[in-house]
C-alpha cells in the first residue's frame, strides 16, 4: 500500500529565531524518510518575527532537498496576517498539496517530542490550508 | 450672541447603561487595536478629526472651543451618573464659559463623524426658543447638544444637575444625514473610503491629481508606481518603486511606502514605514501594530525592517509643495 509519513510541528505562541532554530535541529534529525511531508502548524502563534521566517525558510530548503513538502496546517489570525504582510502565504501555496486521503499509518507517521515547538503526535493528517 | 463648545474627546470610564460592568472581551478585543492611539487626533485624510470639528464649529460661528480629555455624555447627565473626576473637569469647563459670558453652548463629542451643520442646529435652537436641543441621528443620540447658557447662570457650580433635569425637557433636531459612529477599526476605514469616494462631506487635506488620486503637499511617488483612484496620499509621504496603492487606500502624512510593496482597501497611519516588497491588504497600519480588518486581529510588528515609525521628510519641513510632477504619475483606471 502507498502510504505517507507526516511530520506535525505545532509552533509555540511566539515563534522568532532561536524557536526557528531549534526546530531546523529537530527536523534534521527525525527526517528518517525520503519525501518527507511537514505539516506546520501555526494555530498558536500570536507573534512571529522575521528571524522565525527565516528559519522557517531553512527548514522548507531543508525538506525540499529531500524531495519532501511543507505545508500549512491551521493557522492563527496572527499567523495569518504576518505570512500574507510578508508573501509567505504565497511560498506556501507552492508546495504540492498533501494527499490526507492517502492514508497515514500510525506506524509510518512520525511522532517527534519536540517539547518546546509543541510537536503533536498525530492521528490523522490534518486538513492543510492553501 | 456669543458661542461656545465644550468637545469632550472620551467618555468617562462607564458605559451608556450607567453601570460599572467592564467590556467584555470582545468589545475589549475589537478596541485592542484604536485604544492605544487618540483616535480623534489621528490623521484621517490629512487632517484630524478633531481639527476637523473645530474648524466646523468655527465656520459656524463658535468663538472659542474648549476641549477636555474626558467627560460625561449626555446619557450619563440625564441618569445623574457621572464618575467624579470626568464631572469635575465638565464642570469647570462649563463654568470658565458661563463666566465668559457665552450665551449659547454647544457640547459635543468627538465620537461619530457625521456632516451635520452646526449652523442649522442653532437656528432650530433659536427658533424652537429651547433651552436644550439634543440631535438625533435616526439610530439615536449623537451626543451632540445646544444649551441656552442662561440657564446654567444660577446653577451656582451644579452644572451637571441642572442640565440633567433639563434633559427631559430638551427640544430633538433630527438629523438624516451622513453618520458614521466610529466604533470599530472597520468604521474609520469605512470612513475614508467614503470620503474618497464622495459620500460624505470630508475632503481629504491636498490636491486632486486624477481621478480619485488626493495628494498632499510635498508627496513623492515613483514613477513606476500603479496608483489606482480612489487613493490618498498625505504630505510628505514618499511611494518607492514598483508599488501598488489600490482600492481605496489612504497613506497619511510623512510615511514611506518601500520598493514594491503593495498597499491595498488599507489605511497606513501617520508617519509609518512599511518595508520593501511586503503586502498589506484590507488592514489599518501604524507605526508598530497592524490590525488585519478581516480577520480582526491585530499583530504587534517587532521588526523594523517591515513597519517602523518614520520621521518627517527633510523636504517637507523645507516647504516644497505639491511635489509631484504629474507626468511621473502612472494612474491606472
């Protein structure tokens, strides 16, 4: 069967540099598959900084040359303003999109303890924003 | 026949029910973002609204205006509810007029913007022979009245009582015109597009250039620039490169708008820096915060690289006016 692995990242409510930091460690170390799917999710955030989006963007390099894709999952007001303020959102929207439908295997995701960016372990993708 | 105004800029700290309850937290959420700057001094088009209110009230023959920081609104007189040190700023205020000799008082508060005519108002006042008129919009009281100061003479400092038992007895001016109540971020958006697009009487403060394009003196636009009307661009204020100002967008005074950002249906406060190559739609943007008027929220912006404060251009404190040669203007339409 084709199934997909995801890694869910649940940022924290302030996500600047040194948050962006250390989730690059985090990714580079539980990217065990090739084409890795990142789903970041920005529900909490409530103020985010260019550092936060610079690492951001190291982290989808990061991903992108494994073959894999990040993409957005639910996302704060807050979030929300500071991708579009930026262009982010734009960036974002340029991954391909995350088939949830593919089915995720509880053995195949990964479930990553990244205490302090509040990663989640997951049972079912969860539905992507554009 | 001498008159006088007493502009009242907030309400004391109580609500119009004449309770203590504190906002809740939505109606603290949507007042997150205007609260933290005096929304009738800001600048909108140009000009602020206090300004505004005391040129008009000038024109219609008022002789001196006194404005004060907090105070009762008409509601809270006529419920005898009145915090002590709103009221006691109020009544000094009416006591320095009454002493002045001003016959005829107008109080009011810089709250709603509405194109009513002071001038009508005090000619129903004088015809009707009132002692109080009290103008009503057609969704109620737009705190604005007239007030025969005879009758405040003998109050003997009891201002405050001696109007609130003339409050009953008020004469109602019905006004059908434009209101705008400006409780919400969204009215004063709603504001200056509806000056820009005609649908009120405020006039946005500079020249018109082209179709729906208002420019300030001394503003400075890039070639390059797509403006699509109507837009206003305040003095001072420099569009870099490659920028987009659409939708009804106003700039205020002494901003910089940064090579290729695209500014859009969004108000961009005075003396506001925004980045190069950034996005702001639908939004109200200040020196340091951003309140997104779809999504309701607001965010602080702690980079300066993407919103910072600006200074006034050298070019405007050196007097140059209208800057803008207008075949350096690309206005699409």
């Amino acid at each position: 069967m084709n199934t997909q692995s995801a890694i869910m990242i649940k940022l924290p409510e302030v996500f600047g540099g040194k948050e962006a930091r250390k989730l690059g460690r985090e990714l580079k170390t539980r990217m065990s598959t090739a084409s890795p799917h990142v789903v970041v999710d920005f529900s909490r955030v409530r103020q985010m900084n260019m550092a936060g989006l610079d690492g951001l963007l190291d982290c989808m390099e990061t991903v992108a040359k494994n073959d894999g894709a990040i993409q957005l999952g639910e996302i704060s007001p807050e979030a929300s303003i500071f991708l579009e303020l930026t262009r982010m959102d734009q960036l974002f929207s340029k991954f391909p999109v995350f088939d949830a439908s593919a089915g995720c295997t509880a053995e195949q995701e990964l479930m990553g303890e990244i205490e302090d960016l509040g990663t989640e372990k997951v049972g079912q993708p969860q539905p992507v924003a554009a | 026949m001498q008159i006088g105004a007493i502009l009242t800029l907030a309400a004391s700290n109580s609500n119009e029910s004449g309770t203590h309850e504190s906002l809740n937290d939505g109606a603290r959420k949507r007042r997150q973002f205007l609260s933290n700057v005096p929304n009738p001094k800001l600048d909108l088009l140009g000009k602020s609204l206090l300004d505004r209110t005391a040129d008009k009230l000038r024109q219609s023959g008022v002789k001196t205006t006194t404005v004060i920081a907090e105070g009762p609104t008409l509601t809270q007189l006529a419920r005898s509810f009145v915090s002590s040190d709103a009221g006691a700023t109020w009544d000094r205020a009416v006591a320095e007029s009454v002493r002045e000799g001003v016959q005829t008082l107008i109080l009011l508060r810089a709250g709603a913007y509405t194109d009513l005519d002071f001038e009508e108002v005090l000619r129903f006042h004088g015809e009707q022979s009132a002692t109080l008129t009290q103008v009503y919009a057609p969704d109620g009281s737009l705190d604005i009245a007239v007030v025969d100061a005879r009758s405040l003479r003998n109050a003997d400092g009891a201002y405050r009582k001696t109007l609130g038992a003339l409050i009953p007895k008020q004469e109602r001016f019905l006004y059908d015109g434009y209101v705008n109540r400006l409780r919400k971020p969204q009215d004063f958006r709603r504001l200056t597009e509806d000056a820009l697009c005609g649908k009120c009487r405020l006039r946005p403060a500079g020249s018109e250039v082209g179709d729906g394009v208002w420019l300030g003196a001394g503003a400075q636009i890039d070639e390059s620039c797509v403006i699509e009307g109507p837009v206003y661009i305040g003095a001072g204020t420099r569009i870099g490169a490659g920028c987009t100002i659409i939708g009804g967008s106003a700039i205020e005074r002494d901003c910089e708008i940064d090579f290729g950002t695209t500014v859009e249906q969004s108000w961009i406060l005075q003396q506001t820096y925004i980045g190069l190559s950034l996005t702001v739609r639908h939004s109200i943007v200040s020196n340091q915060k951003m309140f997104h008027l779809d999504r309701k929220a607001e965010i602080a912006i702690t980079d300066s690289s993407l919103i910072r404060a600006t200074k006034s251009l050298a070019f405007t404190q050196q007097g140059h006016q209208g800057g803008i040669v207008k075949n350096k203007l690309q206005i699409a339409s």
